[in-house]
C-alpha cells in the first residue's frame, strides 16, 4: 500500500494578530491537519501559557503541534551585540532601551524557557534563525569585504562569538533532546550550505544545530536544490513557501515596498519554483524519515508560510493550504515504476 509521509500545516508568525485559540481554528477551517504557532501565540502574561493549556486548545481543534516558530527570539538573541533597532518589535519596550548585553541576556532567559515549554509539549525541533552573529559586514554578504587585515579577521572572531554566546542555548537543547533548526536565510548568521557548515566547524559538529528548509530564500546563487542536498542530512524542518524574481530590478535595493521590490513572496501556486520537486527533495534528503522518528510521528508536516505583497494573507496561507493538502502530501512511491513493466 502506498505510504503518505506528509500532511498539510501552517506557521503562525504571519498570523501574530490572531490569539492562539483564533490562530487555531483559522487553520482547521483552512484544511489545515496541524499548525506551527509563532512563541508569542504562547506567551501568557507573564512567561509562557501552561503547556496543559496549549495542548488542549490543540485537541479542541483536532490539530497537530507541528513545533513552535522562534525565529524572532532567536534573532534578537545574535542580533542585540549589534545594537540593531531590527530587535525592538520582537522585544517587550522595557527590554528594548537597555543595552545590547543586557537585551541579548534577557534572550537568552527567554529561549530557555521557550525550550522548557517545547520539551513539556514533547516538541523536539524548534525552527529557527541564529541572527547577525558575525556582524553587519558580513551579513551583506559584500564581495569587496575587506574582512580581514592586520588586527583583525571578523570571520575568526565571529566563529568565537558565536561558539560563546550560544553555548548555554545549545547545551540546554541539547539536554533536552531538541534540535534547533537553523532557517537559512540572507543576513542570518548563515546564509548558504557553506556558511551553515562553517557554524557546524565551529562548534564541533554539534548535534543540536539543524536546518529548516525554504526554498523561498534561494535567489542570490545557490539553487534550493544546491543549498539542500549539501545539508541534507541536517534538515529536520520545512517551510512551504514560493516567490518570484523581477527581472531587471535589482535585488539590494532599499525599498519598503513589497510590491516594489525585486523578489517578491507570493502565493505557492504561482511562484517561481516548482514546489512538488522541492518536496521530492525533502523526501531524498530523508526529512520526513528523521522527522517521524525523532517526533515519535506517521507523518512529516509541509508547513506553509506563504505571503503575498498583493493577496490577503488570510486568503494566501488557506490557499497554501489547500495546494500543499491537494498537490504536495502524496503517496511515496514503494518500488521504480520500471518493476512492473514485463511481469
């Protein structure tokens, strides 16, 4: 019988105007066989909601807990040295005047208590993004970099940093049985499968760090294609998402204007990328496999994170739904389609 290794989710920090309970229901009525709630859909009034409370507003939908979307903690943990103001919409104000050291501490709290609720919940891959560890210069990924001269070598010393400030984060997941999957993704502290490698160098090949694979930040270079089977082994995450390019507009240009900008995210039906290969690619690289055994699941979520600078999101991510649920969550193949022929 043939097997059926994925089902249809969605994440939840697009969604961070919706409560828990709403962002819940909305991804039941979309079709949705489980969810990804963003950390702030977790959060109570002081620290986080009992996890007792999270799981049965689960069940009240019949959802799966498909992990929990902490990249904007995790961005304000390895982005605070640099005193960037892309920390304070993810940072309570109080926090936000304090100094980098002081705000990078409070992170670091917090993402470990984050890690403490994901482990009540039996979550064990939290999808993330480490952010800018090694500094602006070399986020902009620049080639005329002048990255190292007598005094200095700014990927050596942010090797070190990042080695050193996320130890405690990568320890305590790491006694948790937790894997943190690192989205790559430009301006993070790893923008390609060499940059991902380099952090793994770094810290010694540690277990802990993973990937979350996106197709949809794949349009500086390297193909999804590339970037994921050179780190094929580490994907334990996926995001669904599609995008296009407009030719002739440049890509680094300081635009606010979604609709204005080069590459744009749009809907997965009609985007650049051929998202039923991207899934194929998943199931080579052995994602739903690793996920399903470490979960403890049947099936591997395809999770959709999709918007549009055009479509209303709501409408975007239950149309993402729908194409994921009807295209994408597929019976595996059991043998080659040749066995058969000449029986």
């Amino acid at each position: 019988m043939a097997q059926i290794v994925f089902h249809p989710s969605v994440e939840g920090a697009q969604h961070g105007a919706k409560s828990l309970a709403d962002f819940l229901a909305y991804a039941k009525r979309s079709g949705a066989v489980g969810a990804q709630p963003s950390n702030f859909m977790v959060q109570a009034d002081k620290g986080f909601k009992k996890a007792k409370d999270i799981k049965n507003a689960f069940e009240k939908e019949g959802l799966i807990i498909d992990g929990i979307s902490a990249h904007c903690p995790f961005w304000v943990h390895t982005t605070a040295l640099t005193g960037s103001p892309t920390i304070k919409p993810f940072t309570p104000a109080d926090v936000a005047k304090q100094a980098p050291d002081k705000i990078e501490k409070w992170a670091e709290k917090y993402l470990l208590g984050l890690l403490d609720l994901a482990a009540e919940l039996n979550i064990k891959i939290i999808p993330m993004f480490w952010g800018v560890a090694f500094g602006w210069e070399l986020a902009t990924g620049y080639p005329w970099g002048f990255w190292k001269s007598g005094d200095y070598d700014l990927i050596a010393e942010g090797k070190a940093r990042f080695v050193k400030k996320t130890q405690k984060i990568r320890d305590h997941a790491r006694s948790l049985g937790i894997y943190l999957a690192h989205e790559i993704h430009p301006g993070t502290a790893a923008m390609c499968a060499s940059d991902f490698k380099l952090l793994l160098e770094a810290c010694s090949g540690d277990k802990t760090l993973g990937v979350n694979a996106d197709p949809s930040h794949c349009w500086e270079g390297e193909t999804w294609e590339t970037r994921f089977s050179a780190v094929a082994d580490r994907i334990y995450a996926c995001h669904v998402k599609n995008f296009v390019i407009r030719s002739g507009v440049p890509l680094r240009m300081m635009e606010p204007n979604w609709q204005k900008r080069a590459m744009q995210f749009v809907d997965i039906p009609s985007g650049d990328l051929n998202m039923t290969r991207y899934v194929e690619l998943l199931v080579q690289a052995g994602y739903p496999q690793r996920y399903c055994s470490i979960m403890g699941t049947k099936t591997a979520p395809l999770i959709v994170e999709a918007e549009s600078a055009y479509r209303d999101l709501d409408a975007t991510s239950a149309n993402g739904i729908a194409f994921v649920r009807d295209n994408l969550c597929f019976p595996l193949a059991a043998g080659s389609f040749e066995d058969g022929m000449g029986a």
